[in-house]
C-alpha cells in the first residue's frame, strides 16, 4: 500500500453577501481551522470549523454571532489546482436561523508561498 499522508491543518476564512432575493442584504464573515488527509496523489477530504458574524436580510440570528461546519471531498488537478465539493451545515448561537450549506468550488492552492 502507497505511504500513508500526514494530515495537514490550516487557517481558514470566508464571506458572504446577498444583494437580493429572499434574503437580500445578509452578510456573513467566518474565521476557522480546518484539517485535510490526502490519498494517493490526487483525493483528499477536508473539515473545517468556523465562527463569526451573521445579520440581515430578515434571518433571525440572534445576535448575529454563527458557527459552521463543513466537510469535503476533493480530487487534485494539478500541484496547486484542485476540484472540491462540500457540504456542511450554519447555525445562530442565539435565534432560529440554521442553514444547510453545499459548495462546488475550483481551488487554487497559496502554501506554494508557504516554502518547503
């Protein structure tokens, strides 16, 4: 069997703003941590862990304070490109707002800055 990849952990952040719809001016903005195990040279699954602030756009978040949590699977395209889909779930830690959260993204990865 190939060699067993270390898991790797890393800072994460995200933020979010609707303009319209049903819930047109909302805005998020997280920080968190996250932990990736590789398979192979190309998988990998990620899970992270973020808090922050949450408000507008007639959700009841309490006051505004949120946490999210996400899981992932990824496939490598190249060293720094990668595909990933993930799914995870945000929640109000005061107020009746919770959310189930889906991604598809295209990632580039900035550990290249980061050295050996």
């Amino acid at each position: 069997s190939p060699p067993q990849q270390p898991i790797q952990w890393f800072v994460t952040g995200q933020g979010l703003a609707a303009y319209k719809g049903q819930a047109g001016a909302y805005m998020t903005g997280l920080v968190g941590v996250g932990t990736q195990r590789s398979w192979g040279n190309a998988w990998f699954a990620e899970a992270e862990a973020l808090v922050g602030a949450a408000g507008g756009g007639g959700l009841a978040t309490g006051g505004g304070l949120v946490g999210q949590i996400n899981v992932g699977l990824g496939y490598r395209l190249s060293k720094q490109l990668s595909v990933m889909g993930t799914a995870g779930t945000m929640a109000a830690f005061r107020g009746d707002f919770r959310a189930k959260v889906l991604g598809l993204g295209l990632v580039y990865d900035l550990t290249a800055f980061a050295g050996p």
